[in-house]
DNA sequence: TTCTCTACTGTGAACGCTCACAGAAGCATG
DNA sequence: CATGCTTCTGTGAGCGTTCACAGTAGAGAA
C-alpha cells in the first residue's frame, strides 16, 4: 500500500519543474519539446533525462491556449447511428482512423450528431477550434453540417464524395467506377452477355458511379444498353428482392446481374432461387462491398472489396496535411474484385 | 461568397468580448457559465444575450488549465481490437457511452490500447490528467494498464468485473448468475433433467458465474452435479463444438445444454445436428449473449440477453459519481430470457 | 581591436479562463 | 447610528505553456 494508491492525485511535474532539474530555463525546455531546434547536444540530454527522471507529461491544455491549436481530432458521424454501427466497414474505419492518429500523438474525439440539438451543439463545438479538424462519415446530400463547418474554414475529410459541397472538402473514397467496371468486366468474362444490375441511390455518388462503371463496360463490349436490365434500390435487401422481381420481369434472359451492394445482392439472391434460376449457372450475381453478408450468403457472393483500412489511413494523412496548411484534396483509392461462387 | 468562406477561421469571442456587450465584468459572465448563483436576474440576462449575440463559447483549454480539469472522458480498450469492434454488444456500449457523455457536454475520446508501446502512452496521457475518468473495456485478468491507472488514482469504471484489482475499481456489469439461473430454469421447465453446460473460461468472471448460477439451480432442483455433464470452452465457436463433441461422448444421455455463449451454442448445435439430435426435439439448446449469431442460427437460439444500452448509461453515471468524489460502485444489471427456437 | 554573424539561452508577456478576495448596496438588528 | 448579514459585483492573480525578443558567447572577418 503506498500514499497515492488511496485516491489522492498528485499535481504533476510542470515544464518548471524540468527546468529545475536539468539546470535550464523553461525556454530550453519548451525548444527541446518541439523539435529541438537551437538546443545543444548537452541541454538537450540534460532535458531528456529531466523529463524521465521527473515522469514529465506536457500539459496540453496550457500549450492549446497558446498555441490555438487542440492538437485533437473529431470523428463525426451525421448518419443514423445505427445503420452505421452494424456495419463492419465502418468499424475498421473508425478503428483506422484512431490508430493513424494515435501515431501522431492525437487523440480522436467521437462525435455523434444524431438528432438536431446534438447537431447544433457539436457544431458549436467544432467551430469554436476545439478540435483542429473532422473527420466527416456522412453521405447526406448537402449536409448542412457539413456545410457550417466548411463555411466556419474548419479542415475537413469525408469519407466518400459528398454531394454539393463543392470543391473545398477533402474527400477519400474508393473508386467506384473502376470497381463496377471490374465486375461487369468479370461477367462478361464468363461469357454473360445479358447483364442485368441493380443499382444503388442515384443520388448518391456511389450509386452514380457504380451505373457509369456499368455502362461504360457494355459499351466497351459493343453491347447495347438496355433500360430493361436496369433497376435501382436504396442498397436494403427488400429493395434487391423488388429489384430482382423487376428484371425476371422486364427480362427474363439475363444471364447475370451486378448489384450495387451485397445486403442486396442477397436478396436477388433468393428472388433467383425461388424463381428456380440456378446461380451461378443460369445466372450469375456479383456485389458489392464485401460485407459479412457476402460470406454469410449461399452461394457465397463475388464481390468488390473496397479498402477501408487505406481509406481510414488516407483520411488522417489529407487531413493533418490541410491541418498544415495545403489545399483540399481527393483521393481516389484502387478497389479489389473478390470471386466466390455466385459467378 | 462571405469572406471567411476562404479558410480563414475568425479569433472566436472570449469572455471579455461578452461581459463588455453584456456591460458586467469577467466575473460575472463566468458566474453565469457556472450555474448562475449570486448573480442578479438582470444580469443573467444581460449575459446570456450578449453570449448569443456573439455566439460565444467557452474555451475548455482555458477553463481546464485552472481547473485542473479537462471535462472529458476516455473510452479505453485495453484488448486486442478486432474481436471487439466485430461484437455489435460492443459497439451498442461505445455507443450509449458517447451519448450519455454527451448529454453532459462532455466529450469521448476513443483510445485503443492494442500495443505495449499504445499502452503505455496512453497511460502517461490519462495519469497527466488529460482526461477526468476512464471507461474500461478489458477481461484482463490483472490488466497492468487498470493496474496503474487505479494506483494513479484515476477515476476508473469497467465493464464487467474486473478480476484481481480489488474493490476499489467500480464496475457495471450483467447479473451473469442470475442469467444462468433463468436460463438452467427455463430448461428444467421443459422437462429436461440431464442438463450439461458449457462453461466460458474459468479465469474470467463470467465464466466463473454462468457456472455457478447452473449449479446452483441443479442443486434448488435437487438434480446431482455430474462433472460429466459440464465441459468448458472459451467463448469461440470452434471450443463450442470440441465441448459438445466431448459432452456427447462423456454423457450421451442428455437432453439439453446451456452453452455459455451464443458463438459457442452454434458450434454445439453443429456438432448437435450431425450426430442426429434433433434441437430442440431431443435436445434443448440455450445461448448467453443475445447476439447476431443467435438469430442467425438454425433454429434460432434461446439465449440470454444483456442490457448494453443501461450498462453504457450506469457506466457514464457511475463514472460521473466517482469523479464528482462519490466511492468506487459495483453495480450489477438484471438480464432477460429471450425464448427462441433452440428450446 | 572592433564588428558581424551564428548558435544558443533566459525572460516577460500573453493565451482565456476561474477563483479568492475585497468591496458595495440593501436590509434587518442591536 | 453603528453593526452584522446577505446578495451581488469587480479586480488581480495565476494556471502551464509558447513565443518574441533581448542578450551572451564564441568564431571569423575587417
């Protein structure tokens, strides 16, 4: 049992105290903490020892008021918190991001603006420089959240295209198109020529994407487009089984679909087989997203992978960059074709 | 075009610009934040307008270097981060942590300890005091990390308890015995009077005490304990289906089993359904856990549920009580039967 | 010698807030 | 009329840093 372990917090050692130690002045010892710049070898380990010896941790608060900066980060999700909660995909990325920050000493603030009051109090927040930037999760179409914050000038990173917030957000998103043009490519590969897909909300990029990607293959091929094999969903699987039973009905003689996302896919999935379509041989299916769904599905889906653990690292590196002082960017990232046995 | 919309961020209002609008000095106005005691109903007005005319808001660094406060609270997962960020029980308690920390205005911040070296920098930033209290989200036996911040005398919550740190660590946790008890209950109910079990590892408190309430209702039954009947695992699917290989070999008899995860009991009825049995025909199967898995099983799983949504909110409360110089708490939450297909 | 330049070090001020204290005003009590 | 009490208000100090500036010491050049 020693004193300490009864409750009590010590105050802990200051920059003073350091100073004290090592025989220097405070401002030696603040050069040391950033940098070292213009310290001699000597303080310099003078310091460096001082600090061990003394346990020192900078007290970040006094350094923030001076400085203006938080040296922290915000995590903020403007969706429905559950949606997004369940979905794996996010975890990796909120995961990623904490760790990618950790590495930069920064700690990250989870931020969730679910109802308005919550929305307007963490704008409030943010714009009054608690956090030096954000890291956005939204996929609302002009998020007006979103759009205070960029007014306001703080840095700001989503993640995926946002839509009508211009060209001064950072985005990182995977390459959607590139990714559909992959699977239908797939397809086509197996000899499909009757192509169907479901696509996601249109007025989503993703979902705008993924159809261009689509088209642009079928052009590629000299295939022309036909709007019967195209239906679109809002990614749900009840939206992929209506979809499904819109094309069998429109056209009967595809011979295989790509589905703008896999919770969809497996409810094509089950359309098909109760239509007493074999999958993959009458028809083949590929996803989207390689979500657990696409592993839990039978056949397990093909699928495009989208990198999330890169996306969550791109995310932190764009933003400490504008944090710096560069300009918006986006970052476009290489998605992955996962083949299974629903192709 | 507004001219702060090129990135510039404006010097936000401070105190002084309020209490000048408001006509009342700094003191005041920080009266006023403070809850607003021995300040005149005329000056409180006065404040308050002059704080949303300048749209005001208090700088936390400035307030927490005289405090010595920071008015924020760490989310710390001291285990490896994978299998927890998969456990959508998890992400309800991060979740419901950052929303009842929130309705206090107080952030969360996210801090994963999976490395030695994460470790130990996120020791060194808690004991500075960077942040007021810590919700815990280790199993751990001796966790170093829970170890050294209870001897820093941080304010500290676990989920679950916490095994080997004394009673001076509060925790919020499920009544694991009592949901035992209604489970084994349940069975018995049904008739059944060969009942095994498969425990969850033995170093861990839940494990320990999902075994104890089973004995201990066998005993109120008047059934003899068969140490036949009882095999343990540890919580994975794959020990879930050595345990009932083993207790269909040990106690070929027996007619039902509580399995002390839901991962677990899909591996069981597994094993269950290739040797023949049929659930819950011939043998009665009941879960813990209430997870994903149960409702994915076929048939579905019986099984315990947890309340994660009170135990973030007891969780936050407690924390809150600790910090606010109240003694370290246990609090321990009733849990529910959910009556499925598996019994 | 004197001046300039570079490398380094110490010091006071300031960041925006809270807290302790002093004091004023109003009212009741001796 | 003094005294005490309560309610309210303003002021100065200080929290632990960083930053700008002034200053020192030593080397090299004029």
């Amino acid at each position: 049992m020693t004193m300490n372990a009864s409750g009590g917090r010590r105050r802990p050692p200051t920059i003073h105290d350091v100073a004290r130690e090592a025989g220097v002045s405070r401002g030696t010892v603040s050069r040391v903490l950033n940098g070292g710049h213009y310290v001699s070898p000597a303080a310099q380990e003078a310091v460096n020892a001082a600090i061990r010896r003394t346990g020192y941790v900078v007290n970040r608060h006094a350094r923030s008021l001076i400085t203006g900066r938080s040296d922290s980060i915000g995590f903020l999700l403007t969706e429905p918190q559950e949606r997004f909660f369940e979905d794996p995909n996010f975890n990796v990325l909120l995961r990623g991001c904490t760790q990618a920050l950790a590495a930069h000493d920064i700690p990250l603030l989870l931020m969730l603006a679910g109802t308005e009051d919550e929305r307007r109090r963490l704008t409030r927040y943010i714009t009054a420089g608690h956090v030096d930037g954000v890291l956005l999760v939204s996929n609302h179409s002009g998020d007006p959240v979103a759009e205070q914050l960029r007014e306001a000038g703080v840095p700001l990173v989503a993640c995926g295209k946002p839509i009508g917030l211009g060209s001064k957000v950072s985005y990182v998103a995977a390459d959607d198109r590139d990714g559909a043009r992959d699977m239908v490519r797939h397809l086509l590969s197996l000899g499909r020529r009757r192509v169907g897909m479901v696509t996601g909300p249109l007025d989503t990029p993703g979902g705008v994407e993924r159809l261009a990607g689509y088209q642009e293959v079928l052009a590629e091929a000299g295939l022309e487009f036909d709007e019967r094999l195209v239906v679109s969903g809002d990614y749900s699987r009840a939206s992929g089984e209506a979809g499904a039973e819109r094309l069998l009905a429109q056209a009967s003689d595809l011979d295989a679909v790509f589905v703008a996302s896999d919770l969809m896919a497996q409810g094509v999935l089950a359309v098909l087989q109760r239509a007493g379509r074999r999958v993959p041989q009458d028809v083949a299916v590929g996803g989207f997203d390689d979500s657990p769904a696409a592993l839990a599905s039978s056949p397990e889906l093909t699928t495009i992978r989208q990198p999330w653990d890169r996306i969550s690292a791109e995310m932190v590196r764009v933003l400490l960059a504008q944090i710096g002082g560069e300009d918006p960017a986006a970052v476009i990232l290489p998605t992955e074709l996962v083949k299974r046995e629903s192709t």
